[in-house]
C-alpha cells in the first residue's frame, strides 16, 4: 500500500485535573487509505470525540504525531496549518447547534470558501449550489435559514459545508446519532456515496456499531482512551478476539441488523 | 422518508423566513407590544416636537402667569387652575403652565435615558465581547472589576460625584447649564450601568462560543474577525437590543429619582422629578399637580417596561414557556 492519506502514532490526550490527570487518550494509532474509511467505536467517555478534536487541532495533542499527507499537522505552524486546513474537515454529532441559526444556508456552506479566500470557477454561488444538490438539498433553498429544515437536511448542510472545501478528509464525529433512524440510513447512504464519488476519505466516530459497519472499512476499539482492538470490518464484526469487543456486539439489541445475524450464525 | 425531508418536490420560491423577520411578525401579533409601542412612539414624537408643540399651543416653559394665581399663591379655577388656555393648570406659586412643561420634561427625561442606555450598552457589549473571547486572565480581571462596579452602592455614590462634579466646574453661586446636569447624570448612570450589559454579553458570547458553528468555523480556518464579526456577533443583536429596551424605563425612573433627590436636573429645565418634588408641599391644597406628572411618568415606564418585556417574548419565543 503506498503511503496512508492519514497516520497517527501515539496519540495522546491528558486533561489536567484537580488531584492528577484525565487520561482521555492514551496512546492510540492508526492509518486511514485515501479513499478509505476508519470507524472508531465505544461508549461514551471513552475519548472518541477528543481524539476527532485533535484531528482537527479543536484540541491540541499532549504527544503523539499526526501525519496529513506526508506532515505532522501538530506540529505546523499557522500559516501552513491554514493550507491544510480546508482538507480536513469535520461534521458534528447535533445538527442544529453546527449551524449559525442568524445565517443563511448558503452563507453556511461558502464559509469554508470565504475564510481560505477560495474562488470556485463560476462563483461561489453557483458552488453552493452544486454542493447543495450534491448532498441531496434543493439548491434553491440557499436563501433559507437552519431553522427551516428537519434534522436530516441540516445534518445534509453541515456535510454540504465540510465539503466546500474540497477536503480528503473528513472527521465525522456521531454524525448521525441524533437523527431518527429512517434518517439514519439516508444520512450513511449519502456518505458512502460521496465517498465512492469524490474518494474522501472519512474517520467516522460513533457509538453504533451498525453505523460503522455500513461505511467503514476498517474499525477500531476503543475503551477508556485505547484502542483494544482494531482490524478490518470483517475480522471484528465475525470474529472478534478481545472480550470487550464482543460485550460491545453483544449489546446490540437484538443481535443487529439481520445480516449480523447470519454472519453469526455462519461462525 | 419523512415528510418534508425532501422538499424538492415544491417550490423554493417563499420568501425565507429570516430569524429578524419571525421577531417582527411575532411582535405585530402582539397586542400588548402594538399598545405600549404605539405610546413609546406618541410619547417619543410629543417630546421631538417640543418646540413645534409649544409655538401651536402659544405658551413657553418658563412663562409666568401670576394673574391667574390668587393671593396665596394657588391657581384658580378646577382642578389646578385646568382651563381652555392652560390644559392642565398652572403650578402653584410661580405659576407656571404645566403641560407645556410636561411636554418639555419628556424632552429631558428622554434625553438622559437614551443617552445613558446607548452609552452603557455600547461600552457593555465592548467589554463583554472581548472578555467573553478572550478568555483567561482578561476575563479574570475585568471579571473582578464588573464584580466591583456592581458592588458600589448607586445612589451614595451619585449622591457624592454628582455635587462634587458639579463644584468642580462651577462655583456655588454660578448658574450649571442643563447640558453639564445631562453629561453628569448620564455619567453616573454609565459608571454603574455598563457592568450590567458586560456581564450579560459575556455569559452569551460564553455559550456562543463553545457551540458547533463556531468550532465548525475555527476547523475552516476562520480568524478571530470572522469568528466575533459574522458567527457571534449576529446572535448578540437579540439580547442586545432587550437589555436596551429594558435599560430604558430604568434610567427614565432612575433620572427622576435622583432629579427628585435634587442632584440630577435643577430648575429652571422642565423636569418629572423636580414637579413632583415641587408638588409634595401643595398635596393638600392642589393635588392635582402632583397627579399630572406622576401619572405620565407611570404610564411612560410601564409602557416601556411592557414594550421591552414582549419585544424579548418576540425574540426568543422559548423563554415565555420558563426554563426547559
């Protein structure tokens, strides 16, 4: 495989608290393909959230490395750390907080554009637009504010804008646990498909697994700031070796999806 | 499929609803807001038109008419001297036309609020915009001095600066032009005033800034410009302008009361606080002096207290229900 789109290595996370340390990340790698997706899995407090905050520097690193596209992104300064940025970008757990509620939807998504100073061939406008109908909104409700939409279409604005940008990476930290479950699956429908169309690459954090399961190649494990476990899709979701692992599928109700079930049965 | 989770089928031709636009529609329905707004808006035009009142109604502020007083010094006639001339008698003793000196005395009254709320607020949300971002030991230290200003107790310390301000310009026996009574009332206001609009747009600009829009900017690579100007700024307008609108009635009861306490505005300048002074040694012989300015007064903060109480249930529908 040539060399990884994403490489972290010994990431850590420490919170200093009254009486000692929050050890919120304890030294966790891992590698995302370009093209590829890596899922992270756990309870919640387990460090999932802190860790997609370091990928996008919301938090800083206590120690570990990053490595975006051949550079450590901890260790960049501003002004190259700005080049990067519009690469990786991130899409929030609560669709109506990630969205400024005194802006239009259109202002929302050129954002990204705004602040880089990226001009689109044909204007930004018409790029909203595209992006829009990209992620499955009617470009002509650009003049709209968040409040005018459900749950499932501000989720759709908050990934159009993480993809104004043009980035290879995108962070998606609970993307769709806050929506309902038939629009659950719309939502991981249209991440697959913008990662089939466009080759980004995503780092989908969530606490279901059946989530991960249908976009990521690659899943990892984690409990109380490591990773127990890591391996391909299939490997943990068939034949998972640590015991916390198997506690985790074992907690999805009903034994999941029914094609959990089959596989079940099958090992 | 939801219902509405595709809404490609209709048209987008609506007119957005903007989140100032759904205010303003609210406030109309309302008609609580629509009653005491329209008396702000009397009120406000009467006291702009002072000058243009008082050449219609041919009688000045100042003008003395002695021969309609009898020989103690009390106005004849109804009432306090009510007639087709004087609308609302004269005052007793100098024998002055109280409604022309009502309609001035908005004038003055108007003037010191608004001047003291625009000064507060603009100096508060300063303060508490960059306390509220900057963080760390800035808001530590201005934190200590809103605290601070809160403290001091508003009525001794207006009761001392104002006179020693006063003595410090102009000697005991010089007349202080109503301009300088102005500037020291609306600087004691603003002294005291500010840490209350800081302390509000702090705590916003703190749950402002810890929401996902703003990290979603900061992830985009916004700077801090972008960040207060166009992510935070726009949410402050809501809160901004009901601070105001309250801040208003406050400082309108606030001047009278220190003008009746004799350190705000002094005579000769038309003035509620000063009438109603004047009016509690005739409450035996002429009540109806004191009544005149009493009632206008009442009637004014109430209805800017009730108009600023229903702008902020138009802006914020959420907070009529009470906490969530």
């Amino acid at each position: 495989m040539t060399e990884p789109l994403l490489s972290v290595r010994d990431l850590v996370k420490h919170f200093p608290v009254k009486g000692g340390t929050v050890r919120a990340v304890d030294g966790v790698s891992f590698e995302v393909a370009a093209g590829h997706s890596v899922g992270i899995v756990g309870e919640s407090g387990c460090g999932k959230t802190t860790i997609a905050r370091m990928l996008v520097r919301l938090t800083d690193a206590s120690a570990g490395c990053i490595v975006f596209e051949g550079r450590d992104i901890t260790q960049l300064g501003r002004r190259r750390w700005r080049s990067v940025r519009p690469r990786i970008q991130i899409v929030f757990q609560d669709p109506s907080g990630s969205l400024n509620p005194r802006q239009t939807v259109g202002r929302i998504v050129a954002m990204p554009m705004r602040v880089n100073g990226i001009r689109p061939p044909g204007g930004r406008q018409a790029r909203v637009r595209d992006l829009l109908a990209m992620v499955g909104l009617n470009p002509d409700h650009d003049e709209r504010y968040p409040h005018e939409f459900s749950g499932g279409q501000r989720q759709r604005i908050g990934i159009a804008r993480a993809l104004a940008g043009d980035p290879r990476l995108i962070v998606a930290d609970e993307p769709v646990s806050a929506l309902d479950v038939s629009v659950q699956a719309q939502i991981i429908n249209l991440l697959r498909s913008l990662q089939r169309d466009l080759g980004v690459s995503f780092v989908l954090i969530s606490h279901d697994l059946a989530v991960v399961r249908q976009l990521c190649h690659r899943v990892a494990v984690m409990h109380r700031g490591v990773f127990v476990e890591a391996g391909d899709r299939a490997q943990i979701f068939g034949d998972p070796h640590h015991p916390y692992t198997r506690r985790l599928l074992a907690a999805v109700p009903g034994g999941g999806p029914p094609r959990t079930r089959t596989q079940e049965q099958g090992s | 499929m939801k219902p509405g989770e595709h809404p490609r089928a209709r048209t987008g031709t609506r007119p957005s609803r903007s989140p100032g636009r759904l205010a303003w529609r609210r406030l109309r329905a309302d008609r609580t807001a629509l009653i005491t707004g329209g008396i702000m808006v009397a009120l406000i035009a009467v006291a702009l038109a002072a000058p243009l009142i008082e050449m219609l109604y041919g009688i000045g502020p100042s003008e003395q008419f002695q021969a309609e007083l009898d020989d103690f010094g009390m106005p004849i006639g109804p009432a306090g001297g009510v007639s087709g001339q004087h609308w609302l008698g004269l005052e007793p003793g100098l024998g002055r036309d109280i409604f022309i000196r009502l309609v001035y005395g908005l004038r003055t009254s108007l003037v010191v609020a608004f001047a003291a709320a625009v000064v507060t607020t603009a100096v508060g949300v300063l303060v508490g915009l960059l306390t509220g971002f900057l963080g760390r030991w800035t808001d530590g230290v201005i934190g200590a001095v809103i605290d601070f200003a809160l403290a001091m107790p508003f009525l001794i310390v207006a009761l001392t600066v104002v006179p020693t301000l006063t003595q410090r310009f102009y000697g005991p026996r010089d007349a202080v032009p109503a301009s300088f009574q102005v500037f020291s009332l609306v600087l004691v206001f603003a002294v005291f005033g500010w840490a209350i609009a800081a302390r509000l747009v702090r705590g916003q600009v703190l749950s402002i800034r810890s929401r996902e829009f703003v990290d979603a900017a900061r992830v985009s690579g916004a700077g801090l410009g972008h960040i207060l100007g166009r992510e935070i700024a726009p949410n402050l307008i809501a809160p901004i302008l009901v601070s105001f609108s309250l801040a208003l009635p406050a400082y309108i009861a606030a001047e009278a009361g220190l003008s009746f306490l004799g350190i705000g505005i002094l005579e000769p300048t038309p003035d509620f606080g000063r009438m109603i002074d004047r009016s509690l040694g005739y409450l035996q012989t002429d009540p109806a002096y004191v009544l005149f300015p009493g009632l206008l007064l009442f009637v004014m903060v109430l209805a800017f207290n009730m108009f600023g109480d229903a702008l902020r249930d138009a802006l914020d529908p959420r907070a009529e229900a009470g906490p969530r």
